[in-house]
C-alpha cells in the first residue's frame, strides 16, 4: 500500500520532510540515541522557521515552557507523563514527541481496563512453547521490550485505565531500566535513547489511581485546555485542514466564522458562564473538548461539500454542536435548551443559527 492511501500517516511518515531539515540544520549537542537535539525537537512541535527559510508547522498550540520541560524529560533518566482532561491534544504530543526523537512512533501499549501484564512485559507463542519449550523463538516482545531492545521511545496510552498490577509491571523497567525474563534465566537492558512516554486523564470513568512507587518514576505535565478563543481557533482550523486533506473532500472555504462559534458554544457551556461574563450556565456531562470541536468542523465540511453549496454554514453544524452537547438525552437535554434560549437566541448575529439548532433539537 502506497503512503498516499493511507488514511492517517504516522508522525514520521507525513513530516518526514521537516524532519530531515531539521536533522540538517541541527548542529546543537544530541542525547545518545536521539535523533534531533532537544531544541530540534521542541521547534518541531512548536514551529519556527529555519536559517534556508524552511517553516516548520506547529504541532502544539500552547505554552512553549511546558514542551520544553516536556522534551527535557525525556533527556533524563525519567519517563514523561502527559496528564490532562480528554482532548487536551495529550496522545497527539506523545506521538509527535517519539516521532522527533526516535524517528518511530509506532511501539505503542493501548491502556485498557483489559490490558494483560503481556503488553507491558512479553508474551509467548503457545505453540512454539509447547513444542520447543522457552526459548527466544518463542518469546513474543512486547513494544516496551522492543523499545528498550532498540533505545526508542515508546508510548503508553491511557494508562490509569490499565488495572494497577498491569500498570505496576513497569516500575522495574523504569527504575532499573531492565526486564526480567526468568524463564530464560536472562534479562533484556535497556540501550540508551530508552523512554517512556504515557498518557492519562482522571475525568472518564474506570479510572485507577497509579500507585505512589510508579507516579515517583514520571515527571507529569499537565496539559490545559486553549487559553484564548483565539488559541483555540487557531488550532481547530489547523487540524480540520489537515483532515479534511488526508480524507481528500472537496475545497471549500473554512468557515472561520463558524468554526469560531462551534470554539465559543463549546467554551461557554464547559466554563459554565458566557463569554462577556454576564450570564452563568449549567455545563453539560461532557467534556466539549477541541478535539469534539474538530470533529464537529469537520461533520460540517462534509455536509458543505456533499449536501451544500460548499460554504460551511450554520446548518452543517447544528446538528453536531447538538449531539455533542447532549450526551444524557435527559439532564443535557436541559441544559442545551437553556443556552439555546438563554443565550443564542439573544445574540442577533446568531440567529441562523438559532434556527438551525431548533431544527435538530
């Protein structure tokens, strides 16, 4: 299969242009096994431009001191963890992070409440064991084994929702930085260039508590939410582009305007007060987060494209503001309807949109 018809390319794979210049330019001192300096790394996330003139996009909007503490982490002996209300771009980072410092953002344990010691360790294929008994044949690496076997990053999503016996099973790997496998009477070391990069929120549920002797292992960065309208404005925009892109649908204008209303829905409703601070309002069950925003942008272009006349209007996305919002048909139900008559029908440049929401609710 060809890079083009892959409907979401890795990190590494869709910027691998700015990374190489960046590896070109880069003349600041590297961590052993690294591909780029810190510095490198933290233009790439955050975008710059470089002495050819070549522009490097950013890939995180925010504060540029917490992808410096982020990337200065992951220099030292500790493993980084990236904490943060769902939709605070935590998985995002944590890929881009291992795509510029190890080229490779693929060795990844997906954290569920299912998730076996195996992800985390090393498993065995049964009926290579049965026939042959242990052996390195029938071992089967986990991506925290191959990452140490290599000195590459490797990623951990969701990890307060692994049970903690799972989550536990790391703390040998990151205090000695080594992983027993007794059954072969051996261990595997990690090389240099070896870290650990997780991700986890404490809003949804099913969350447990990561045990005080694995929480002193980390260094946590809380990731916020956009500070500024603008902000996050600015971010939605960047994103819908590179999606409506990667899912090839057809030009159309932005819609700045709409997507800055979808931004100021989501943030009145989740702070609990309009934005001129005049009228207080009951926040919803969920968490209106931008990555929601970005996927109710992007329902919308669609519908623009395919069902309109290609402009993004306030009927494309009415009816994913109102399913976004209301998640308990019951006690959201409520509070949609309140905002809805409260404070939009009051604003008289929304009242398209006024409109286009009755319709759907």
């Amino acid at each position: 299969m060809t890079e083009d018809a892959v409907l979401r390319p890795h990190a590494e794979q869709e910027h691998a242009g700015e990374l190489a210049r960046l590896a070109e330019h880069d003349d600041r001192p590297r961590p052993p096994g690294w591909r780029l300096s810190p510095w490198a790394v933290t233009t790439y996330l955050l975008g710059g431009e470089l002495p050819d003139g070549t522009a490097i996009s950013p890939k995180y909007v925010g504060p540029r001191r917490l992808m410096e503490v982020a990337v200065a982490t992951l220099a030292t002996d500790r493993a980084l963890l990236l904490l943060g209300v769902p939709g605070t771009a935590k998985t995002w980072v944590s890929e881009h992070l291992a795509a510029a410092v190890s080229g490779d953002s693929t060795l990844l344990v997906q954290g569920t409440a299912g998730t076996a010691e195996e992800a985390i360790r090393y498993g065995w294929n049964y009926a290579r064991l049965l026939a042959e008994g242990p052996s390195e044949k029938a071992l089967v690496e986990s991506p925290v084994m191959r990452a140490m076997r290599r000195g590459s990053v490797v990623r951990v999503e969701e990890l307060t929702r692994m049970p903690s016996d799972v989550q536990d099973a790391l703390i040998t790997v990151l205090s000695e930085k080594t992983l027993p496998v007794p059954e072969l009477n051996t261990e595997v070391q990690a090389r240099k260039g070896f870290t650990v990069i997780a991700t986890a929120n404490d809003r949804d549920r099913g969350v447990n508590e990561l045990s005080s002797a694995l929480r002193r292992r980390f260094n946590t960065v809380v990731l916020p939410l956009p500070e500024t309208v603008e902000d996050e404005v600015d971010i939605v925009s960047r994103r819908v582009d590179q999606i409506g892109a990667g899912l090839e649908l057809p030009e159309s204008p932005a819609g700045l305007e709409e997507i800055r209303r979808v931004v100021t829905v989501f943030r009145e409703l989740r702070s609990g007060v309009t934005s001129d601070g005049r009228t207080k309002l009951k926040s919803p069950s969920g968490t209106l987060s931008t990555a929601e925003a970005i996927s109710v942008v992007t329902s919308g272009l669609a519908l623009a494209a395919h069902f309109g006349d290609g402009v993004l209007r306030a009927a494309d996305v009415a009816g994913g503001i109102v399913g976004a919002v209301v998640q308990d048909p019951v006690s959201d139900g409520v509070v949609w309807q309140e905002y809805l008559e409260a404070v939009v029908r009051d604003r008289p440049e929304w009242r398209d949109f006024y409109r286009a929401c009755r319709e759907v609710s």
